[in-house]
C-alpha cells in the first residue's frame, strides 16, 4: 500500500488513508478502482484481511477501534461474502 499511499498512510500517488477508511470501503475501492486490481490479484484480500487493514488504518487516524465496531465490520463483511 506504501508505493501509492506513502510510509504511514498520508498519500502520494494515492489518497491518504489517515481517515481510518472501514473494510467496506476498501472492498469498495478493490472493486471499482481499476489500479488496484494488482491487489486484488497478487493479495486476494479476504474478510479478515480487510478488517486487520481497517484496523491498522484506524490506529493512524488517531486511535484503537474498539471491539464493537470490528465486530460490525464482521457483520457487514458476512453479507458481502
């Protein structure tokens, strides 16, 4: 993610992800952003993946993510899966 969102997630080529994007939309932008169909490819993100990102993500923006709402994002996750 680095080459395009820069060493902590502030943008480059790329947006910054400093925001604390969810899983959704990360899975979002898998699948309508045609430059990260390389991710898609080469990684094959799964649920849990998506939810390990948004996490670490959440943690740049300015704090942990609490139990309850990774485990909404599970919920939400479930339905697209």
């Amino acid at each position: 993610c680095w080459v395009c969102h820069g060493d902590n997630a502030e943008g480059g080529v790329g947006p910054t992800l400093q925001h604390g994007p969810t899983p959704m939309d990360i899975q979002e932008q898998l699948d309508s952003n045609p430059q990260m169909g390389v991710i898609v490819t080469e990684l094959n993100p799964d649920a849990d993946d998506l939810v390990a990102l948004a996490v670490y993500l959440g943690g740049l923006s300015g704090g942990p993510v609490s139990d309850t709402q990774i485990s909404s994002w599970r919920t939400q996750l479930h339905l697209l899966y």
